[in-house]
C-alpha cells in the first residue's frame, strides 16, 4: 500500500515504521521543523531542555517490547521511580527519559523513513485515481491507499471537514488543556529536591503541575529547569501579553532556583498538550478502514498512549 502518515509525533513514527517494516511505501508529513511533535527538547546555550513530555512509564507489554529496544539502542534510561519525599516509598514504575533529550528518540525513530518536515498538511480528501489524495498547502497532492492522521483532533477535524466523512461526535468535539512553559537556564544548581522532578500533587499552591531539573535527568550539562503550569492558569493567561506571562513565571520559579542567577529563559506554548478525554478505542477508522484516526487522544494522554495508538494503527490496516 502507499500510505501517509499525518503528523512526525511518537504516534506517528509509531505507525510508519510498523508499516514501513511491513514493506508498505509510507510518508511522513509534519508541520514542525523536526520530527517528534511533544517529543521537544531545545538548546539554549549550553543547556539542553526538555519542553515537551517530560519522562514516561511503561504499564503494557506491548510498549514495554518497544522500550526494551530503545534500551538496548542507548536511546533511553531510568531516572527514577517517582516523585515522593525523600525517604517515602516509591511506586515503583519506572520514570523514563532520552538519554541525549526527548526529542533525539523521535528523530530516531524517523530515521530511515520518508518524513517531510516542515510540510503543512491542507486537505485530505477522496481520491479521483485512488482511495485518498494528502493535499499540501504548496498545492502538491500525494495519492495513497490508505491515510492515517495522528495530529490533535481540532486539526484532524479541520482536515477532514469539507470532504464527507463522519466522524464521531464524541472525536470532534474532543479538546486539550492548554500548558505554558517556562525554560529557565541557571549559573548553579536549582534547588528542586532529589531526584529532580516535582509533579503536582507536591506542587499545591504553586501555579506549576511539574517542575524537572534537566541536570538532574542527565539531559543537560548545565542547570536548566523546565516549568509547566497548569492548564487553569494556562487557560486564564494564554492570550495575556507574553512579556507579563514571563514576568509572572519568573516570579512564581523564583522558590526552585535557589540562590542562583537566571542566565537565560524562554516561554513555549503547548496549546494541544493534553487531550481532556480519550477515546474508548486504540484508533478511529473509517471510510472502508482506510482512514485511521490514532494519537493521545485515543490510547491515553501519554506517550505509551500514543505509541500503541500507532501501533493499533498500523495493525488494522495491516489486516485489511
């Protein structure tokens, strides 16, 4: 089959290289400068910072065989089995990270695969010679078998529109909380607690739902913090003039910088970080089972979710 994958996050690098190893001719078209979707990690400096998803578990067997191999690759490791006091028990899964940054996981898992980046998907559509044409907004048009599309459900929807499929109600009127993050780089060491990372049910009363130390996961050669906030104060600050969100963030990290000084920061925007409900069901298809709907939103909001939705994926139309 030629198949198009929409979106180059961990759903769908998932699926093509399921396919791809299958012998299917599969593309790959992404928006983003780089493959990997929440999968982000930046440099600043001398800093490497992970700005999109922060660490994984693994709870399946199925992703648990995927992580064995980017174990044994080098690509990932263990940084802790949670988040408690010192001294309180941990709950013992495993807290994943990249070895070298989230996103060098994506960008291995692209390699070897034909994925166009940045290539901005406009259309998907019936075909007039073959089941789909993948229509850029540079006007080219890509004939496939079969399209499955794992970018956020508002943009899948958007896609999708004007060309007659049926949806489910429930898939399009699926939305995301939104998350603001701040990327403070330090001349010392922050002062979150061992073993560098703070989630929310230890963050009452901040404006934060994780606080990681990219040092401290061993991402990044120098200190550097990444902030989430919450999606309420997300929401409530998402159109406010950017000077005063970063102002506000600064002030509300000062507790988790310790005594050092502020070398460098940057705000990033996730405005689909987090579907706010997910489909009962691994995947959506439709028109024959050669229109596959897959991602977050439908295996659950984390990157084990989003990996086996692409799995699922690329298995039911293996099975055609």
């Amino acid at each position: 089959m030629r198949v198009v994958v929409v979106g180059a996050g961990l759903s769908g690098l998932t699926a093509a290289r399921t396919l791809d190893a299958a012998g299917h001719h599969v593309t790959v078209f992404d928006k983003g400068r780089s493959p990997g979707g929440r999968l982000a990690t930046r440099r600043i400096g001398e800093a490497v910072v992970d700005h999109g998803a922060q660490f994984f578990t693994v709870r399946t067997e199925e992703y648990a065989e995927l992580v064995a191999d980017w174990e044994r690759a080098g690509l990932v490791r263990v940084w802790c089995h949670g988040f408690g006091d010192p001294g309180d028990p941990a709950d013992g899964h495993p807290r994943y990270v990249g070895t070298r940054g989230m996103n060098a996981l994506a960008k291995h898992l692209a390699l070897g695969l034909d994925v166009h980046c940045p290539a901005m998907v406009f259309a998907v559509r019936p075909g007039a010679t073959s089941a789909w044409e993948v229509v850029l907004d540079d006007a080219s048009v890509h004939p496939a078998d079969a399209v499955v599309v794992t970018c956020p459900l508002p943009q899948t929807f958007s896609l999708l529109f004007e060309v007659g499929v049926e949806v489910p109600r429930e898939l399009v009127l699926g939305d995301y909380d939104r998350t603001i993050a701040l990327l403070a780089v330090l001349d010392g060491p922050s002062a979150v607690p061992a073993p560098g990372g703070l989630q929310r049910d230890r963050l009452d009363g901040t404006i934060w739902s994780f606080v990681g130390d990219n040092a401290a996961k061993g991402v990044s050669p120098v200190p550097a913090v990444t902030f989430h906030a919450t999606p309420e104060w997300s929401e409530q600050h998402w159109d406010t003039d950017p000077q005063v969100v970063a102002a506000a963030l600064l002030t509300e990290a000062h507790p988790f910088t310790g005594r050092t000084t502020l070398v460098e920061h940057q705000v990033k925007r996730w405005r689909f970080a987090t579907p706010r409900q997910c489909w009962p069901e691994p995947c959506w298809a439709g028109h024959d089972g050669r229109l596959v709907l897959a991602g977050d939103a439908f295996a659950g909001p984390r990157m084990e979710g989003a990996a086996c939705s692409g799995l699922a994926a690329a298995r039911h139309l293996l099975d055609l």
